[in-house]
C-alpha cells in the first residue's frame, strides 16, 4: 500500500540528511520525496511517499517522531487530501511534428516554456497517473530529457496540521 506523509521539520541544515538515513538505516525505501519551506521560515515541509503495510508506516511513523528537528509527522493517507505532482519534459520537435505536440499538451493542459529549433520543453503539472500518461504520449516523439519534482500534498479543506 502507498502511504502520503507530511512530516513538519525544523528547517534547519542536515535535518533532510537524518531523515533520509534514517529510512536507509531501517531498509525503508523513499518512493517520492520532496521538502520546502513553509508559511512560517523556520519550518519545512516534507512529504514523503512510501510504500508498504501498516506495520511498515507504523514503524516509519515512530521512527520519524524520535527525530529531535522532527515537529509533526501525519500521515495523509488516512484522509482526504491533494496531491501534486511538476515535471520539466523536453522532446525532440521539428516543423513536421510541433502542431501535434502542441495539441497534446493543450490536451492536458500542459505549457510550452521554452521552444528551440529541435526542441520543446513542456511544463506539466498533475497526478502521477497524468504525468505518466502525458509521458506515454510524448515518448514516439523522442524524450531528450525530463525532470520531476516529486509529490507535494495537503489535507482538503480547510483542516491543516
């Protein structure tokens, strides 16, 4: 089972570095990871994804909390949240084949940001399920290049931890 984690930490230097050994040290796997600061400059947000039973989340959940820079760890799989994915993909585009992949990526509602002779990169923001199906699409193309940023999510409403 996929688990979403919030995890408020210290926003202090080495705490990503604890928090990654400390899934490495446990044979934890990290399926996404992605940290930033938040509305109060001293607290950072990560939301880790992470894949396993209950057991598993219980143990990382505990884990988590032994941490001294780690302030709250929730586990938004347990209640209705939202979840975002970005990804930066460039493919190989001539004058045959710019207009169908202009209609793609108005299709999912994606954006051009930058155009070359051979190239364009396109910016698109989503689910996984959209991400990976804009991808598929994308991919007879030539993908020369992509970039992801990992999953970000909040609970729904206005309840916040």
């Amino acid at each position: 089972m996929r688990h979403t984690l919030a995890v408020l930490v210290e926003n202090k230097y080495g705490v990503l570095a604890r928090v990654s050994g400390l899934f490495s040290r446990r044979g934890f796997n990290i399926d996404s990871l992605a940290v930033g600061i938040t509305e109060d400059p001293t607290t950072s947000r990560m939301t880790i994804i992470v894949s396993g039973d209950d057991h598993v989340l219980e143990q990382v959940m505990k884990q988590l909390n032994k941490l001294i820079d780690v302030i709250r760890v929730i586990d938004l799989s347990s209640e209705e949240f939202v979840e975002r994915e970005l990804a930066l993909i460039k493919v190989n585009a001539d004058a045959s084949n710019r207009a169908e992949i202009i209609q793609i990526v108005d299709i999912f509602r994606a954006r051009i940001i930058d155009v070359a002779s051979k190239s364009v990169t396109i910016e698109v923001t989503g689910d996984v399920e959209k991400i990976k199906a804009i991808q598929t699409l994308l991919k007879p193309f030539g993908i020369k290049e992509m970039a992801r940023t990992g999953i970000v999510a909040l609970n729904r409403g206005s309840k916040s931890p």
